[in-house]
C-alpha cells in the first residue's frame, strides 16, 4: 500500500469523495453531515492522502489545519472492496504522524453517532481518541460524536 498527497484531478478520488457525500447523506440530516466536497478539499488549509495498491485506489483521509496547534481529521473513507484491509488504519497512522511533525499537539474529529458509524467511532478509540464536546465552529448535534487524541512528540 502506498499512501502519497493526492492533488485531487483524478476521477478515481472525485468518484471515492462522491460515494462518500452520498453515504452521509443518506445516514445523516443535512445539517448534521459535515463531509465535504471536492472543492472544499481544495483549500490551502487541507491536505488529503489517498492510498494505492497500484493503480487501484483503496481509501483515503484529509487533515485540515484548525490553528497552528491542532487539526481535524476529514474526508476518512475506504473503498467498499477495501473495507477490513487495514486501509483506514494505515492512512489514520500517517496523519497522526503528519499532525505531529506539523507540531499539533491535538487532533480532532466529528463523525457520525448512528450505527452506521460503529466502525468508524472503534478505528478512532483504537488509536487513542476520547469523547469530547464540539470543537472548532461545531455545535451540540444528537447526531454527532467528538473526539480527540493529545498528541505527543
């Protein structure tokens, strides 16, 4: 697997970003879906990473720059015939160890609090996450989860 900055032109992580704005739209109210698009990817305060096992896109993960000292992890997604592979776990290490080398000492997240949301809420628990309130310009939502991990040097 290798998991490289993706400059996002290609059609393989536009469709990948799509299924998964699709996905929580279907799981999630409109206001409580706070995936983004392709285009808001784009900013200059995201980076996103997309892992390859050749020409074959398995998932990918962003992390956006909240300040100088914390991040968001965005965009976390794994191609349906990927899933159970590792691909999140590996793409979810390179950014804590992006995060850390950019100097952050905590990285955020919001998911979903539903079921559908399980697996994503135990990959995040596994590596040291903890409940917390909102964050950033998040606001109490039933259907969000908040978390964050202290990060050390």
């Amino acid at each position: 697997m290798e998991i490289r900055e993706d400059d996002l032109t290609g059609k393989e992580i536009a469709n990948l970003l799509q299924e998964h704005l699709d996905d929580m739209h279907e799981t999630s109210p409109p206001e409580s879906a706070h995936a983004l698009g392709l285009e808001a990817l784009q900013s200059s305060d995201i980076t996103l990473w997309s892992a390859w096992n050749d020409d074959v896109l398995l998932g990918c993960g962003a992390l956006k720059e909240l300040d100088s000292y914390s991040g968001e992890v965005k965009s976390m997604r794994t191609a349906k015939d990927h899933r159970g592979k590792g691909v999140a776990s590996k793409i979810l290490e390179h950014m804590i160890k992006e995060a850390q080398r950019r100097g952050y000492k905590v990285l955020n997240l919001e998911t979903g609090s539903m079921v559908e949301f399980t697996p994503a809420r135990t990959l995040y628990e596994r590596y040291g996450f903890e409940y917390c309130g909102p964050f950033a310009d998040y606001t109490e939502d039933p259907n969000s989860v908040f978390m964050t991990k202290k990060l050390v040097d």
